[in-house]
C-alpha cells in the first residue's frame, strides 16, 4: 500500500515526537533551512514547548508507516476580518519522498483542517530562492500578500531578542 496517510501530531507519542524532531532537524539541515541541524536543546525542548501551546496544530504524513512530511502550524487572527488564520510555520518533506505528491497532500489536509475550524485563510512565508516550493504554493492557490498593489507585496522580517541570538 503505497497510499499517502496524514494525521494530527500526537506530542503524547515518543513515535510522533521522535518522527516530528527528525524531520524538522532534516528540514533545518538542507538548503531551504539554514544549513545545519537542531542542536540537542531544541530537540529535547521543543515537544513540550508545542504541547503547552493551544494553538499549535501539527500533522505527520506516512507512507508504509514511515514519516515522510510534517506540517507546523499556529492558529492566529485576522484583525482586519476578525477570523481565525492558520499560519503554516514549517512544512517539510524528506528529500527521499520529494515530487512525488506528499507536499501537496499535506496542504490539501492542512486547508481542510482550516476550514473545520472556521479559518478565513492559511498563511505562510518561503524563501524567494526556493523556486520548487514557491511552485507548489501557487498551484495550490496561494499568492503573494499584498493589500495594495501600489504599496507591494508583504515581507517578511525578524528580530533576535534578549540572549537569544539565534
């Protein structure tokens, strides 16, 4: 059976914690990450941190029982239309099992799951030199955030804060 199966991230399960860390620290290794993996703090931390968090919302897709794509994900507001968004944080698929329709199915779940609760849309953000993902976004009916044409199209910042320089 070579069907593609997604369900919840269940942070009670060492599989799922152990299936989410190692396909996280995959992602954050490779080209589209930055280039090294987790370091031993976050990977022993970062379960529970998702655990105490409402709003997080993660799901695992397998195929033959092996994780091969993980979303991360956080519900927010849409001030401007008072409604709950769904902001994709990480989604990953392991570079064995990429283009061969995991990423996509990923987004279909995660646009179902938005839907059920009553989500206005599902945000997320990707590296303008990731052409493949950008690919996969569009056809999937995502587009560039802007409110304005005359002011352009949405960018995204950061700021490290405190200690945490990284």
């Amino acid at each position: 059976m070579n069907e593609i199966q997604i369900r919840s991230v269940d942070l009670s399960k060492a599989q799922d914690v152990r299936d989410l860390i190692d396909l996280l620290d995959l992602y954050a290794s490779g080209p589209s990450g930055r280039g090294y993996g987790l370091d031993e703090r976050v990977r022993q931390s970062l379960p529970e941190l998702l655990a105490k968090q409402a709003h997080y919302r993660g799901w695992l897709a397998y195929r033959n029982d092996e994780a091969l794509g993980l979303v991360n994900a956080f519900l927010g507001v849409s001030s401007f239309r008072a409604k709950l968004l769904l902001n994709i944080h990480d989604i990953c698929v392991h570079p064995k099992a990429q283009h061969q329709g995991i990423g996509r199915a990923l987004l279909e779940h995660v646009e179902q799951a938005a839907l059920r609760e009553a989500c206005c849309k599902i945000t997320l953000e990707v590296l303008e030199g990731n052409k493949p993902a950008i690919g996969a976004y569009l056809k999937a009916g995502f587009k560039p955030y802007q409110l304005d044409p005359k002011m352009g199209q949405a960018m995204f910042f950061e700021k490290y804060i405190g200690t945490n320089k990284e």
